[in-house]
C-alpha cells in the first residue's frame, strides 16, 4: 500500500483561496437615517462593546457575525452603528472605519472637531519616544556622607 499523490498545490493558505486587501479601495460610507457615527470606549466580550454616539448618547452595540473573526474593533475606534427602534441603549456595528477614513469625515464635517482619532496609526511619527512622559533628571534629596579621614598621633593622614 503507497501514499497517494499530491496532485494540486496544497497548504492552509492556498485553501483559504486569495486575499483581497480592499482597504485602499473602498469607498467612504456615510451615514444615513437610523445610523450615527460613534467612538468605542470599552470592549466588553461577548462581541459586545460601549460606544460614545456623537448625537451625545453612550450604547452598547453588538458586532454583526459578518466582522467576527474578520474585522476587530478596538478601543477608541471610529464606527457606523445602526440604531435600534425599539431599543434606545443598544445598536449594532455596521462599519468600521480606518484612521485615514476617520480623519477624511472629519474634514467633511461629518465628525465634531473635538474627536480624537486613534494616533497610533499615524505614519509621520517625528519624535521617537516622546509619548507625553517626562522625566526628572535630578537627583532626589539624599544626605551626602563625608569621606572618613584617619589621623594617626603623628598627625600624618591615613586610610
């Protein structure tokens, strides 16, 4: 009895099939009625998480299995929720916007100017290691100890 053969081209990757990397390309969405814009505060599991609506009003809001295990939602992410008619505190997830698409609705007004877009995603880093700590370079107060200086009855010093 032998092994069969591999015929095709195997691997998880090649199974999976071909990545589209569509982020570059899509288009901006913007919202209409029964949606707001809003900014994750807390991620709470159960693919749940509390969102800052900028029509004033804090929500839970529930991701959609269409982003489960494909699009993750952190903290302070700019989003697109639908409302609920019949619950006031909860939405769902519709989008999930980038850090470009965040600032573009922001220069279009779509955004108060008070929101603050996840930095870390900047790519014009210019200071290295400047992340708003400082440091003193003094030293603390520390009572400073004389050196000891032997005197033999000669009168000559020693160690």
């Amino acid at each position: 009895i032998s092994m069969p053969k591999n015929k095709g081209k195997g691997g998880k990757s090649k199974r999976k099939g071909p990545r589209n990397n569509d982020a570059d390309k899509r288009e901006l969405l913007f919202k209409e009625d029964g949606q707001e814009y809003a900014q994750v505060t807390r991620i709470l599991g159960n693919c749940r998480v509390d969102a800052v609506c900028f029509d004033g009003t804090t929500r839970q809001c529930h991701v959609r299995g269409k982003f489960r295990r494909k699009v993750w939602i952190n903290r302070d992410d700019i989003i697109l929720i639908g409302l609920r008619e019949y619950q006031d505190g909860k939405a769902d997830i519709i989008h999930k916007y980038t850090a470009d698409e965040a600032r573009n609705l922001k220069l279009y007004g779509e955004l108060p100017e008070k929101v603050r877009i996840n930095e870390s995603a900047d790519v014009g880093g210019d200071e290295e290691g400047d992340d708003g700590v400082d440091f003193e370079t003094t030293q603390p107060n520390r009572p400073t100890i004389a050196p000891q200086v032997l005197v033999d009855s000669n009168g000559l010093e020693g160690l």
